[in-house]
C-alpha cells in the first residue's frame, strides 16, 4: 500500500483510508508507541482512537465518512495510522478493517498476562472505572458477579475483566492472520519494547516503509501508578472531560490559551507529579495464581509464534 492510500466511502467519493493500525490491550507499551510515531515527520495520527471499528464495544461508532474525516489532515507523503486500544479484543475488527484497508499493517503489542491484568487494574483505578484498591478483592468481586450473571454488556462486565481467560491473545492474533498476510501483521512483545524502545520503533519504522534513521524521543507512557487521591483525581479528569457546567467552562478557557499537544503533555506532567504515585504492593500469591491460569495460553501462544515466551516470562518456573 502506498503512503497516500485512498477508499471508496458510503457517498462513493475517494477518501484516505489508514496506512496501519496500532491494537492491543491497554498498559502494553500501545500508547508510548503512538506517542512516538506521532512525533514522525512522515507519519500522521489522529489524536485519540476511534473504536470505530469495534461496533460490539461502541454503541454509536459514527459514519465512515466521520471516521475517514479523521485522516484528512494526513499529507500525501505521510503514512496515515490509528491507535486504538479496542480492535485487538473485538470479534468483528479484523474483517472490517481488512476490508476497508486490505493492505494496512498491523501492529500487535503482547504483554505477560499476569503483569498486564495487575496493570489494567491500576489503570481502571485511575480512571473511576473501579473502586475496589485491592487487587485480589477486585478478582473475587469480579467472579462473584460473573456468578451473578452479570449482563455482558455493561460496563462493569467490560471493565472488570481481570481474568486470564480474558487475555486470549492466540484466539485474537488468529482473527488478524484469517484477514490479513503474516507480512503484514507485526507482533511486537513488550519485554522488548521496555527493554531497547528504540530498536524496537525502528523495526516499526521499517515495517512503516518510512525514514528509520530519524532522531528519536523514546519514552515510557502510561507506566504503572497508584493513586493518591481519588478526589482530586476525579476533579481533574471531570475537567479534562468537560463534566458539568463549571468543568466545560474551565476546559474551554484551558483549550483557547493553549494548544492541545501542550495540554496533554501538561496533564499527563501534573497527574504524574501531583496524583499518583507508586503502585500499590504486589500481591505475590495473587499473581501466582493468575500465572497458574494463564500457562496454557502462554504455552499455545509460545507455539503460535515460534518463540519461548514460557522461559522469557518465567512460566517455566511455575507449577
């Protein structure tokens, strides 16, 4: 696909289509990614993911034309591409993108089970999502509502989806391999992202077919935080969002004086500094446990990509 790729919208007009995408769960190195290639002269990204494509999780993605309006600004010669933190999960993703872009890339970010459900816990914290700091407590809570029946599609039923079943990286890399060449599916693991970023988003940057030599800022997004204050937490996001007339009259003042990569950097500065702080310690018998339940996934898994993630996340070592 060339870097200035275009499709056929519901109207019938030519319209950019993305060059690639960026899946996987959230606390698995997506967003650094992202923060990075945005930051490449020869590749455009819309600011935040759309979800358009995960209808099951979205009950009003938009229109094509909406979603495709999201690319405009991309120059010709920009390589156009979309994070979204939703697609890898979705049952229906892979099929629809494919056949809107069948020649985009994918890139796949995988992370130990066990670290990335401790870390999406912390992360469902954050965002008023969950309540229960207690990571072992919010497990059981989860199976008990699990017994209860809890409907699949609220919100707590997707939110507090702390078990390894929910991982199920080998059933989803399936979905993207049924739709699309190996070639064009890269599946990075975050062990070696954390452990060299800047080889690592060089080899996206060749996979890309765009300027590998380019400086680079590496850096690590959205690291793993406790919360110091849940209060102060929810008044800053309630602002962030817009929430209530007060909030949208701050937020509005905040988004004329200044611009929006400054204000995201400044929010993301102010909630590391003043918010959070360390992560709450780790349950070492909870995570046991859930190593326990995740080994056949991550044997399969091991298999599925030819590479001994058993020995490299120590799950060789677990009973």
């Amino acid at each position: 696909m060339t870097a200035s790729s275009e499709g056929t919208a519901s109207n019938g007009s030519r319209r950019r289509v993305p060059d690639f995408f960026i899946v996987g769960n959230p606390k698995s190195g997506t967003t650094a990614l992202y923060e990075m290639l945005d930051r490449h002269p020869q590749i455009y990204m819309p600011p935040l993911g759309s979800q358009f494509f995960a209808v099951e999780q979205k009950k009003n993605p938009g229109t094509l034309e909406e979603y495709l309006a999201l690319f405009e600004p991309a120059l010709p010669e920009q390589r156009a591409g979309e994070i979204s933190r939703g697609y890898f999960r979705s049952r229906t993703a892979a099929a629809a993108i494919a056949e809107l872009a069948p020649g985009a890339q994918i890139i796949v970010v995988l992370r130990e089970p066990a670290s990335f459900l401790r870390s999406l816990h912390m992360e469902l914290l954050q965002d008023h999502v969950e309540t229960e700091r207690d990571f072992g407590k919010a497990i059981e809570r989860e199976e008990a509502k699990r017994r209860a029946q809890v409907t699949p599609d609220t919100r707590v039923e997707k939110g507090l989806m702390y078990s390894p079943e929910r991982v199920g990286y080998v059933e989803q890399l399936r979905r993207f391999h049924a739709v699309f060449p190996r070639e064009q599916v890269l599946v990075l693991i975050y062990d070696d992202f954390r452990s060299d970023n800047e080889a690592t988003l060089r080899s996206v940057l060749r996979t890309l077919g765009v300027d590998h030599t380019v400086p680079l800022e590496v850096k690590d997004a959205n690291p793993t935080v406790g919360v110091r204050s849940a209060r102060m937490n929810e008044l800053v996001r309630s602002v962030y969002m817009g929430h209530g007339p007060a909030a949208r009259a701050a937020k509005g003042t905040i988004k004329t004086l200044t611009p929006q990569r400054l204000r995201r950097e400044g929010l993301g500065a102010f909630r590391r500094k003043v918010l959070y702080g360390k992560p709450l310690p780790v349950d070492e018998q909870v995570m046991l446990e859930l190593r326990r339940r995740s080994k056949p996934e991550v044997f399969a898994l091991s298999e599925y990509l030819d590479r001994d993630l058993v020995t490299l996340w120590g799950y060789d070592r677990i009973d």
